[in-house]
C-alpha cells in the first residue's frame, strides 16, 4: 500500500504513533476529518455532524497527550452509528419517530470510547431502527456506497444496517465507527465498501444505550479500515456492564496482541451448506482462493456440517420481527419523540406511529406481532426458538474437528441504489451467510479480500467459537496479509 497523503489516509494505529510523536495534534486530525466530511457530504453517510464537539474533544485530547495523560484512543476522531444514545446529541435510529430526541445519557459503548480518548465527528446514518441490508430504509434519506462499478456510474448501496458506518470509514470521513450486527449488519455492508466488521460474541459489548431491534441478536462491533484497527477499537469498546443483564462479567483480552500468531496446526473449517445452488462463480472462486491462502499459512482446511443452515433465514425473520414487534412498542407518541395529537389516546398512538415508522418497520412489526399472536405462537415463534438451538448444537459439533470457519461473507458485491428494493425477499437474501452467527451468539468477522469483475471490494468471513475472538483477529490479519487488498473508492 502506497504511503498516506494526508492525515485521513491514516490508519488507527498510524494516527495513534503519529500523534505520540507529536507529528501532528488531535485537534489538526479532527479538522482534516471534518473537512473530508464536507467534501463528502453527498453520501449522506452522516445524519449529525458535530464539529464544535468534535474540536472540543481534539483540544482535551492535545491536553491529554501533552501530559503524558493519553487513553488508547487518544484523539482518534471516530463516527458513532446513530442507534447509540449519545448524551445530549441528537439519537434518531434513522426513525422520524425519534427526530430530535437527544438522550440524557450516554450509550455504555459510546462512554467507554470517551474514556479511552476518542473523538466524535458525529452520528452515522442507518436503515431505519436498523431493518435493512441497503441503508435505504433510513427515513433521513438512503447513504451512497463510495465505491462505482468499473465504467458505470450509478449508486450502489453501502449495504445495511451499518452503511453510514461503512461508508464513512471507507471514504475517509473517519478512522473508525461503531456499528451494531443483528443479521449481518456490520459483516456485509463491511464488504460492500471494502473495509473489515467484527460481530463480537454476544454479550461481549453492552447492549445498554444502544436503541433496540431484536434484543437476543443485537450485539455492537466496530468497522475499520483494516484488522489492527478494528481490534484496537473492541478492546477499548467491549467489557462487562452491569447494567446490561446480557454483558458476560469476562475480562477483554488485548486483541492486538494476538496479531501475528502462527496458523501453524489450526484448522478451518468449510461448511458444505453454505455452497448454495447458484452461488455466483467469482464468489466461490474467492472462497476457493482464501482456503489456498490459509493453507498455505500451515492452516488445515477441514470439510464440516451445518445441517441446519438452511433454516436459519427463516427462523431469523421470526425471531427478530418478533423482538422488534415488542421493543417498538414504547414509541408511543407519549413521553418522547414524535407526537401526531389525536382525538382519543387511541388515535395519539395510531397517528404517530404511522407517521414515525417506515413501511420497511411496519412490515416487520406486522410480521413480529402476528407470529406472537394466539394460535400462531407455537406455531412459529417457538419453532423458530427450536430450530435456533439446532444451529447453535450444529456449530458447537463442528468445532469439535476445527477451530474457525471460513465462509463468503455475502453472496454478491454491492448493488445499485434501487435494485432489489421492491422484493423483501431478496433483500432478506443479503443475510444468508451471517444470520447463523447471531443466532448461535458467535463471532464473526469480515475481512476485504478480492474484486468482484466489475471492480467492487468483495468479502470473506471467518466465524469463531464463542469469546475467542483472538484466534478470529490471528486468522483474519493472515487473510488480509495474504489478500493485500490495497483498492480504494475511486481510484
């Protein structure tokens, strides 16, 4: 990879020595992000900027640095996905129904970031309460992918929920961003704009202050420009919260440290199941190039089976409608948020919630509260419960003969802003390789590894054993060292 030009070519951990050094102060690296982000604001990756905050922070940081008083993110000017309550920052989940809320208290992610240093450029855009795989359920307007197909100039999707975050790591309009994965949602749009999302094992970040999509799936991850980065940034992100009844009291490793280990004896598993009738051949010839990387590195590729892979879609758009249909119903009209007045309580409700809500949310509320309803809840809810602890056995029995599994991470690049929009169907098909991974609570990652022929970054993900993302970052790092993905948005 060529040398940085300026100081948003900058890694994380670049940025990190640069400003130890005193090359260049924090304050020097928020303006050139709040710069590049107004150069870009046609992706429309941010929904609120915060400059002056953001300076505020920088100059704290410059304080800090000075002093020999430096967090481990110290000055490192981050975008924060608005599903993170943000204290007295504007927090909308992309939702109409929660413009202008600005919470009173900080996520627990969001605070630990604070803590380590961190800088805010503001809050990144997403599909709405999180329910896509586009970012163009936002009600704040749909966010353009950075990248172009080779000679074709239309707009591609970022890819969802997490596509602000995405897009602006990958445009250089921050160095790093949190992100939140219920289905997929840092994994795939991480490989539609060809930087690396790491799904953490569930319960690994606090879920508290992070607005709610599906409560058992949920889990908050960081999406950065390479696997360093993105390791720098869960340690400082993870860790146990008591306020959070699902945050595991484990300690956090230091994932850095685990970069560099030898492949030598491990061995990666390839599920059978996930090679899908129709599976796009550049697709299976990346997967097929990412085995001959990892055995080369003196890993072992070994066959395994997921037998009940291909429940898991339909199982997942039960379980997370169902979980959605009741975390949505506090937004009322009543104590925040949007009020559309009626002549009854009944019709205040009704008013706000149909003028609050998107058609992709009413869908899924309308799918959620039907699987729960009388008569239907055995039928579906709990068969979907069932089959979601078949697949968790399927891969506890598969980390018997290995210890990571390789997989695609989605199975196609990027697609055109508009494409696929009129067929839930096929955009729910965008999650076919994540969503076993949140069903079963596991880490997965994806790293950039190839082109796709029209030139657009492409994918591949490892899965792990619950909390050992150590060996997921060890695995990956050779993946990326191997891939030496270098491509960037318009060159």
């Amino acid at each position: 990879m060529s040398a940085p030009t300026t100081l948003t070519d900058l890694t994380i951990a670049a940025a990190r020595k640069g400003l130890a050094a005193r090359d260049f102060t924090a304050r020097e690296l928020a303006a050139a992000h709040l710069a590049a982000m107004e150069r870009h604001k046609d992706l429309n990756a941010y929904i609120v900027a915060t400059p002056d905050q953001a300076l505020a922070m920088a100059e704290a940081s410059d304080v800090r640095l000075a002093t020999g008083k430096a967090g481990a993110l110290e000055g490192i000017p981050l975008g924060i996905k608005d599903l993170f309550c943000t204290k007295d920052v504007q927090t909308t989940a992309a939702s109409r129904i929660l413009e202008g809320f600005r919470p009173p208290y900080e996520s627990t992610v969001s605070q630990n970031l604070w803590d380590a240093g961190a800088v805010m450029l503001g809050k990144t855009n997403l599909d709405e309460f999180a329910m896509g795989s586009s970012n163009m359920t936002s009600a704040f307007g749909g966010v353009k992918n950075p990248w172009k197909r080779r000679g074709d100039d239309r707009d591609l999707v970022p890819g969802g929920s997490s596509g602000g975050s995405a897009a602006a790591v990958a445009a250089r309009i921050a160095m790093g961003a949190t992100a939140t994965d219920t289905g997929g949602s840092i994994r795939q749009p991480a490989a539609f704009c060809g930087v690396v999302g790491i799904k953490p094992t569930y319960g690994r970040c606090s879920r508290w202050g992070i607005v709610a999509f599906a409560s058992s799936l949920d889990q908050a991850g960081p999406i950065a420009r390479d696997v360093r980065d993105t390791a720098i940034l869960l340690r400082a992100m993870a860790g146990h919260d008591p306020k959070d009844s699902t945050s595991v009291p484990r300690p956090v490793p230091d994932y850095e440290a685990a970069l560099g280990r030898s492949l030598k004896g491990l061995r990666f598993g390839i599920p059978r199941e996930y090679r899908l009738d129709g599976l796009s051949p550049e697709i299976q010839r990346l997967w097929d190039q990412g085995i001959a990387w990892l055995r080369d590195a003196g890993a072992e590729p070994v066959e395994i089976s997921l037998p009940h892979t291909k429940y898991a879609l339909p199982a997942y758009y039960i379980v997370a409608p169902a979980e959605a249909s009741s975390n949505l119903a506090r937004y009322d009209g009543v104590r925040f948020g949007l009020r559309v007045p009626g002549n009854s309580i009944e019709e205040l409700y009704e008013h706000s919630r149909a003028a609050g809500f998107g058609a992709e949310v009413r869908r899924r509320i309308l799918i959620g509260t039907y699987v729960l309803s009388a008569g239907y809840y055995d039928a579906y809810y709990l068969k979907a419960q069932k089959v979601r602890a078949l697949i968790a056995r399927d891969f506890e029995q598969a980390y018997q003969s290995c210890d990571v599994i390789l997989t695609p991470t989605a199975p196609s690049a990027a697609f055109a802003m508009g494409e696929k929009m009129d067929d839930p169907v096929a955009m729910y098909l965008n999650d076919v390789f994540t969503v076993t991974v949140n069903l079963a609570g596991l880490p997965g990652i994806s790293v950039p590894a190839g082109l796709s022929q029209d030139g657009l970054p492409l994918g591949l993900q490892l899965i792990g054993r619950a909390f050992d993302e150590e060996t997921l970052f060890a695995v990956s790092h050779v993946l990326e060292g191997a891939a030496g993905f270098a491509a960037r948005p318009g060159a």
